[in-house]
C-alpha cells in the first residue's frame, strides 16, 4: 500500500491508551454463515478464475497485513486466530490476500526468530501480553510457522489464501524512495527474491488453503523499466509454478501496479498454462484530489476510461483473469475524495464481476511507521477487532461477493440487473401494480435492454415507463412514446435517461427517493458543477446469469388479455393526464 494512501486519516493513540486496551481480553460473537468447501485447485479458463470442475470461483477477499516489523498477521493480539477466521468467513469473504516479506523466508535469523523475540526486540510488550492472552499458542512459534498457523486456520474455516509478497524488508509499503520497489534496488535482488518465491512455494505445496502467490506488490521507483518486468517476472512465474504447479501465479503492474498497458502489445510468454492472473490497484488517491475538486460524473468517466487502457482491457482480450487486489476507502465517511470514487468503483466492480481484494481487514496495528496501535480507518474491522467497523459500507460491498456470471453460473438465460453503485441494491417489483424499489441484488427482478431501449421485465411486454417529475416509475405495455426508452447518458455512463410524453418532451433521469422508491427527477450533474452528487441517479445495468426472484411460477401469475387491456386503458389515461397538466 503507498504511503499516500491514507497517513492523513489515521488516529494515533499512545502508548498508555494502547496498554490499557491491549491487556482487556474482549468476547465478540461470531455469527453464523453458510460455507462452501475450498476448491481443490483454481484455474484459469479466458477471464475466469475456475475450480476444478470448471465452475466460476470469484475471489472476494479481504487483505491482511502480515508484512511489517512484528512479522506477525496483525490482529492476534486482540482475538484468538480463529475469532478472526470465523469472522472473515461470516462477512461474506471466501479468501484472503496474506501479505509476507521477502526477507522472512530468505534470512535465516528473521526466519528462526520466535514471535515472542520478535515483539520483544521491537519493545512491543503490551501487544505480546494480548497475543499471550488470544493466542498462546503461537508466541513460541518462530514467525514463519506462526504464518503457516494462520493459513492453516483460515483454510480450516473455508477460507481461500494467496499469499503476497508485499516487500522485502519488514516494513510499511510504499513508496519511491524505499529502496524496495524495483529489481536492483538495495533491498530488491532479484535472484534473493526468486530464492524467496521458491522457497515460499514449496512451503506451502500440498497446502489446501493456499490457491495462489501474487509475486510483487506495487512494483514502482526510479528504475522501474518495462524490460526488466518482462525478464523477472517471467522467471519468478516459472519458479512459482515449478515449486508448486497447483496455485494461480498472479503478476502486478508497473507504477505501483498502476499499469498494465505494455501487456496489450506482449503478453506474457510462460511455459504453463491455466494458472496466469494479473492484478491491478485502484484507489481515489491514485488521480489524486481529482474525485473532490471536479465533476464527478466527468472524473468517473476519466479516471475509468483511464483504468481500462491501463488494465481492464485485459478482460477484453480474455487472455487471463484481472484481480482487483487493492482497493478502499476511509470508512468513517468522511472523505470526499474517497467516497465519490467508491459510488464509481462499485458500477464497475459490478458491471465487471471483478474478483478482488479489499483494503483492508486489519483494524489496528501492533506497529507501524514507528506508531504503537496505529488504527486503520480503511479497515472493515473496529480498533479491538471485534466488530465491523461500518456496517452500511459492508452491506453494500456483499453486493459484490457472489459471481453474477462465468463457467457453471448458467442458472438462466442471460439478463440484466439494475445495480445502484451508492447502496449495493437492485431494482425490485412487489407486484405490477406497487412502485418499484431497491432491494437485495441477491433475489433481483431479471431485465432486458433491447434494441429499441426499453427497458423490460425478462420474459413478458411490460417495460418500464417514466411518469413524470418525483413520481414513481411504472411498468406498462405501452412502450411505444419515449417515456418507455431510456438511454445512457453524461460521462459516467451511468444515469438513465428518458422523455416524458408532455408537449415538452422533458428528460428525467431514473432515481431513488428516501424511501428507496424508484421515481424519475431531473437529471443532476451534468455539467460542470463541482460540488454536485449524482450518486442516487447512478444505476449500472450489469449482465447476470444466475437465478433471480422471478420464477416461472411468478411469470405465469402476470396478467391475462382482458387485464392488459385494463392496464392499457389506464397507461393511456394517464397520459392523456400527463399532457394536459402541461398544457
């Protein structure tokens, strides 16, 4: 993670608080969740990441940080190992990104020294005390087998693990001047770091909680040159797969994993096949304070249209999956910047069916930039590690957890959701005749969007029609008039627009009133404003071929010739009203 990413946002609490707080062992409960049982091996099929049957399995993971001074996955300090695992499994998480240094396994002293050396060389006692009290087990343990510990209980709890080699040297990651970013400089040696990623491999070969290595974090610095990306990631991928066939090999970018673009010109020339992913960072700092000091649908646009160039044409191309691995927010909400990239990221998120990483799990640090019990506002996890940190946030990233479609996720003919990015909810119907409204994408209404841009219920006539200014969108079989089509329009590519039937033809754009009714207004936000918020106008219509709430059974219920005939009448009479309200 680069040191810009959100120093400006941390709370430091000192030593004092920190021993008063570390010494309190705190019960969290651990509710229930339904789990599915780890993959033999993953594979890559085109774009898809897939099991050994050739099933679509879309990573949803979470990181956690394992590469710093203590050497330690953080957190243990404050609850036992498998609170934590449980935890991850109960939040909708199926992996884990587990970060690691380099030098953990290619220095013999660091290698050998115990956890509980290892925190009491960096004067980290309070925390040792509360590893002490959570997880006994592992204080005598030396830290690379304290690692295996925990890849062990994360896949004793179903629980998918790529490991990261995040740096060389144990500390906070990144920057350009940390002498850690790019082969040759003086904590980067390539050959030591292929004698690490063998090393590494082998450790855990034969392991089933591990499914993949990601072979470098946010590749970046001075010298940082296409050439050499080419010559070493090549052999480090070769190494990988020759100590351990059985995991994905997954290759970052340039610029700190900014950049893929030289890809569309070479692609990787390896000797394996199925296993090759690449993965790619995104946060709102990446474009600076581009979200907060422009347009947001004008920025959204920009900035995706950048990431597509750079890396998601490789989902284009379908030559290897595209794994999001780093990707988040400040989760107070108090970001501007950060919280109108997020309404953007997540249409694409879902228009994509990325698999990805979110940053972070960690709610707290042992350690870090020389700040005892640094907390991490970007992490989905409170201070103590007890409860989710802001559970509007995690309720809409659930909407991104299942595979929408891909190998075996063929439960119905493909059709399309109505996603809207700033609530991770989807365009439901009670019944014909009730407003529509948002609900759970996981049982969503399945829609078309024809030729002739209607937009209309999957399976039946009925479309969708706009009524007028703050009134409640309908569904009607009368979709010939232009309330019933609806176009893409402004740079973001996700308002829906339509024109009312009045003498006037007035455009509205779909929305969401406080009650989550779906109503047309306005259109917010199409020019050049700055301080406007379009997020309850942004709707993404995302392809899906799993099953969805409406049922042959439902279908079957729909209305029969006379009561369309009914409906008819009233869609006429409501807007022969329409129109000479406006006359």
């Amino acid at each position: 993670m680069n040191n810009n990413k959100h120093n400006r946002g941390l709370l430091f609490f000192s030593t004092s608080f920190y021993f008063l707080s570390i010494s309190v062992y705190i019960l969290c409960y651990n509710g229930q969740h339904a789990m599915a049982a780890l993959p033999t091996s993953l594979n890559t099929n085109s774009r898809w990441i897939v099991d050994e049957n050739g099933r679509r399995v879309k990573l949803a993971c979470t990181n956690w940080v394992s590469h710093l001074e203590p050497m330690l996955a953080e957190g243990l300090s404050k609850q036992p190992l498998d609170s934590i695992s449980k935890k991850i499994r109960t939040m909708g998480f199926n992996c884990v990104r587990l970060t690691w240094p380099l030098f953990l396994v290619t220095n013999d002293s660091l290698a050998s020294v115990t956890v509980r050396k290892s925190f009491q060389s960096l004067g980290l006692l309070e925390s040792l005390s509360g590893i002490q009290a959570n997880n006994p087990s592992l204080l005598d343990l030396p830290v690379i087998e304290a690692l295996q510990a925990v890849v062990s209980n994360l896949g004793q709890n179903d629980v998918m693990v790529i490991l990261d080699n995040h740096i060389s040297k144990p500390g906070w990651c990144c920057s350009n001047f940390d002498d850690n970013g790019f082969f040759g400089d003086k904590y980067f040696d390539p050959q030591l770091w292929i004698k690490g990623l063998t090393k590494m491999a082998s450790i855990f070969n034969g392991s089933t909680s591990v499914v993949g290595m990601s072979l470098r974090n946010e590749l970046r610095g001075r010298k940082q040159n296409v050439k050499d990306w080419y010559t070493y990631m090549q052999q480090g991928a070769e190494a990988v797969h020759a100590a351990n066939p059985n995991i994905l090999v997954i290759l970052s970018g340039l610029n700190f994993d900014a950049d893929l673009s030289f890809l569309a010109k070479q692609p990787v020339n390896l000797t394996f096949t199925g296993k090759l992913v690449h993965e790619v960072h995104l946060y709102a700092f990446t474009n600076s304070h581009d979200w907060e000091n422009g347009n947001v649908n004008q920025v959204c646009g920009n900035v995706m249209n950048g990431w597509m160039r750079r890396a998601g044409f490789l989902l284009e191309q379908g030559v290897a999956p595209l794994f999001l691995s780093e990707f988040g927010i400040d989760q107070r909400g108090t970001n501007v910047n950060d919280n109108r990239y997020f309404n953007c990221m997540m249409g694409v998120a879902a228009e994509l069916d990325l698999d990805w990483a979110l940053w972070s799990l960690v709610g707290s640090y042992y350690l870090r930039q020389g700040v005892l019990g640094m907390e991490e506002f970007y992490g989905i996890l409170d201070y103590n590690w007890c409860g989710t940190r802001n559970s509007s946030f995690m309720e809409i990233i659930s909407s991104i957890q299942a595979p929408l479609q891909g190998p075996g996720i063929s439960e119905r003919t493909q059709y399309k959701i109505i996603y809207h990015p700033s609530t991770g909810l989807c365009v439901h119907r009670k019944s014909l005749f009730a407003p529509l409204e948002l609900g759970s994408c996981s049982t969503s209404e399945g829609w078309d969007y024809t030729p002739q841009k209607h937009i209309s219920l999957k399976g039946t006539y009925f479309c969708l029609l706009a009524d007028g200014v703050g009134k409640p969108v309908k569904l009607g079989i009368l979709c010939t008039d232009t309330n019933s089509q609806w176009e893409t329009i402004s740079e973001s590519k996700m308002h829906l627009q339509s024109k009312l039937t009045d003498k006037n033809r007035t455009a509205v754009c779909l929305d969401v009133d406080s009650n989550n009714t779906i109503v047309t207004n306005s259109c917010k936000c199409l020019g050049r404003d700055k301080m406007c918020d379009p997020s309850s106008q942004w709707f993404k219509l995302v392809n899906s071929t799993r099953s969805t709430s409406s049922t042959a059974a439902e279908l079957l219920s729909l209305p029969n010739n006379e009561q369309i005939q009914e409906i008819q009448l009233d869609d006429l009479k409501g807007n022969d009203d329409q129109e000479s309200t406006t006359q």
